[in-house]
C-alpha cells in the first residue's frame, strides 16, 4: 500500500514575503509620483525663464556676420583639419531619461571623424564628464559640475571667459546642447562658434556698421563676449528646461510601472 506524496506549501511565508515586497513598490509608486510633481514645477519655472532670455542678445552679434558680405569674404574658410573646443552641456543629476546619455552619444558619434590630438572637450555636468572620461581620457581637459541653479547669466559669463582661454589657438568651438521643444520632446543641437582670434580677426573687415565710439579695439573684445556669453546663455536654458521635463516623463513612466507590478502583485 502506498500513500500519495502530500506537497506542502508555506502560504504564510509566502504572503508576508507578499506584503513586503507590496510596501516597498508601493512606497517607490509615492517616491516617483512626488518627484514628477516637483520636476513639472521645476519645468515650468525653466519654461519662464527660457521664454524670458532666449532672445537675450541672440543673434546679435551673428547678424553682423550674415548681413556684411565683405566681412564674410575676407573671414577666408575653416581649414580641413581644425583645432576644436567642444562643449558638452548636461547635468550634475540623473533619473531624467536620456538627457545626459543623449549628449555623450552624439560626442562619441564625432570623435569617429575628428583628430582627437585636435579635440579638446570642456565638459560642464557631472553626468558627461562621468560619461566621457573612459573614452576620452586624452581630450577631456576641463570639467565643471555643481553649479548653482537656476541659472543666471553672471554664472555662464564666467563659463564663457573659461571657454576663451581654453580656445585662444582653436579654429572654432562647438556647442553641444538640448534644445526644449515641448513636454515631451527635446532634440540634441551642435551650435559651432568663432573663438576669440577668428572672431576679432573678422571684425576688423567690417565695412556695414561703422564704429566710432568706442573703436574697434574697445567694442570688438566686448562684442565677442556679448556672442559667446548670449548664446552659451540660450543653450543653457534650453538644456535646463529640456532636464526637467524629461525627468518629469521618467518619474510618471516609473509611477506606472510601479503601478503595474503592485496590481499584479496584489492579484
């Protein structure tokens, strides 16, 4: 006579281990739910302050360029090979989608096609300098993170004259950033600027606005600061405003994953 095997199960254990597991996704659902609200305040108050400086100074000076077609012709052309300053814009926290990875993507992507002992990358973000200091050991030279938002202008000037320095004997610097299109959508630019030698080299051609007071060797320095310092600004904005909604995204893309895993959990 044989008796059937009896499978025993510890339901208890099982359940408590349940109800654990239950507090802690449910506890992750708050975390990620308060961290969407804040980032969506957060956004708006970015959103202001793009809509207020984007056109701070901005195309400015870049008008000068395209309007004086003889100051265009005696620039002369970039050369084949030019020396660069790239300049990654991310930021120093993560949990917001792939703002930041975005960003390191696209300087991999060029440094496929450059000289690397050309290339030097001033990288402003924890997150890129982090990013980018495996694979770019010998171009990474300058890093910058923690810096205090909101942003405001006194702090991207000093950003700018850093960038002067480092670019005195490059051909041009390029300004890697992303640009906020809507709550839900944002798009990596590279904006390429002159640098101080090329720039001032330019305006010495001007023959459309004419300058008297102050001369040229007074108001073209300060010129040139107007278009580093503008347009390192608007890039800035757009990238601050850009974090926030993609962490706004991310949080409520967790909350509903959470969500799920406690519904299932409690089935």
């Amino acid at each position: 006579m044989q008796l059937a095997s009896i499978q025993h199960r510890d339901f208890a254990v099982s359940e408590k281990q349940l109800r654990i597991r239950m507090k802690s996704v449910n506890s992750i659902r708050k975390i990620t739910k308060a961290m969407k609200m804040v980032s969506a305040s957060k956004m708006k108050q970015d959103l202001a302050r793009l809509q207020a400086g984007r056109n701070f100074g901005a195309n400015a000076v870049d008008m000068m360029f395209k309007s004086d077609q003889y100051m265009q012709r005696q620039m002369g052309n970039e050369p084949s090979d030019p020396v660069q300053v790239i300049v990654p814009i991310t930021s120093d926290k993560g949990l917001c989608g792939a703002v930041n990875s975005s960003i390191v993507r696209e300087v991999k992507k060029m440094a496929k096609d450059i000289n690397r002992s050309k290339t030097t990358i001033f990288s402003i973000g924890d997150k890129g300098s982090v990013g980018m200091l495996r694979p770019f050991p010998d171009m990474l030279k300058t890093s910058i993170s923690q810096v205090g938002t909101p942003y405001n202008y006194p702090t991207i000037m000093a950003m700018a004259v850093h960038i002067t320095h480092m670019s005195k004997d490059a051909d041009k610097v390029i300004v890697m950033y992303n640009e906020f299109k809507s709550a839900i959508s944002y798009v990596t630019r590279h904006l390429e600027l002159l640098p101080q030698r090329r720039f001032l080299e330019a305006t010495r051609f001007g023959k459309l606005y004419d300058q008297k007071l102050p001369d040229k060797n007074t108001s073209n320095p300060a010129l040139y600061e107007l278009y580093l310092t503008s347009n390192l600004w608007v890039a800035f904005l757009n990238n601050a405003a850009s974090e926030q909604s993609a962490r706004m995204n991310a949080m409520e893309n967790a909350s509903k994953n959470a969500k799920e895993i406690l519904e299932g959990l409690t089935l």
